[in-house]
C-alpha cells in the first residue's frame, strides 16, 4: 500500500525483495523477489510481527526489522511505518483505531531530512542496545539490494 496516496494499491516488480530475521521477528508472505504486482493483487504483500518481553523491546526489535528490510520495485508503507511506530503515543501505548486519523503528519510524504533522522534515530537505538537483536546478515543486506539495478538499461536524464 501506499501510505502517501490514501493507502491506494501499489504495483510493479519486486525487484529487491530481503526480508529481516532474527529473534522475535516473524513474516507472513506469499510473494517472491522477481514477481509482478498487479492492481488486482492483495495491497498486504506481508505481516511483520515483532515479538519482546516488553512492549518496548517489541518495538525496537520491530524499528530494527523495518529498517533492515529493503523492498525495490514497489511502493511500501515501510517509511510510513517506521513513522508510527516511533512516535510516542504509539510508543506509550496511548493510541487507538482514530491514531492515523490524529496524526495525518504520519501520511506526509517524507522528505530527505526526515528520512534521514529515522535512519539516525535507528542507528542510536542500535547502537544503546550494545547491537542485540540485529538480525543475522543485516549488514550484507543492502549491498545485495544493488543487483537488480546492474540489470537496468543505462538512461540519462535531461
């Protein structure tokens, strides 16, 4: 889905497609790098759950699965999410079905800046954590992402 478009349908092809493991993180998927998403496929390509003896180990084992989880080809809500789930009513656990609605600045397109910080933000929690928890290989993950892009034609742009 697409957070910044009233959550319309995204398509196109996976072309990366490295989904996060470790302790306490699970997915539910049925899609596969290479396949092609239509407009008349389900908008949930995956369920990711986080699971911690707390709610705020939940939390950073679920910031860390996000961002270790690179998705080329389709727009995902994976910025929108990392968004949410780091705000502090969510954090607080002070939220409710109207959150979103509370909250439109969750649905703003993210600029360069703002991405930036959550990638900051998330680089610090793992870094307080000593490391814990990151899952196995994340460090390969998005030298690996490259891949696909080696096979595009060459283009310029004007």
């Amino acid at each position: 889905e697409d957070p910044y478009s009233n959550f319309a349908p995204a398509t196109g092809r996976l072309l990366a497609w490295r989904p996060p493991s470790g302790m306490g993180i699970r997915l539910d998927s049925g899609v596969a790098e290479g396949l092609e998403i239509s407009a008349y496929y389900d908008s949930m390509l995956a369920k990711l759950v986080a699971w911690g003896p707390d709610r705020q180990a939940a939390i950073g084992r679920m910031l860390r699965a996000l961002a270790s989880f690179p998705v080329l080809g389709v727009t995902t809500n994976i910025p929108f999410l990392l968004r949410a789930i780091s705000h502090p009513d969510f954090r607080s656990g002070d939220y409710d079905t109207g959150f979103i609605d509370k909250h439109p600045e969750l649905t703003a397109a993210p600029g360069p800046g703002q991405l930036n910080g959550a990638a900051a933000e998330i680089a610090g929690r793992i870094w307080q954590s000593g490391g814990n928890n990151i899952p196995r290989g994340a460090g390969e993950t998005f030298r690996d992402v490259a891949g696909p892009w080696r096979g595009l034609p060459k283009t310029t742009f004007p």
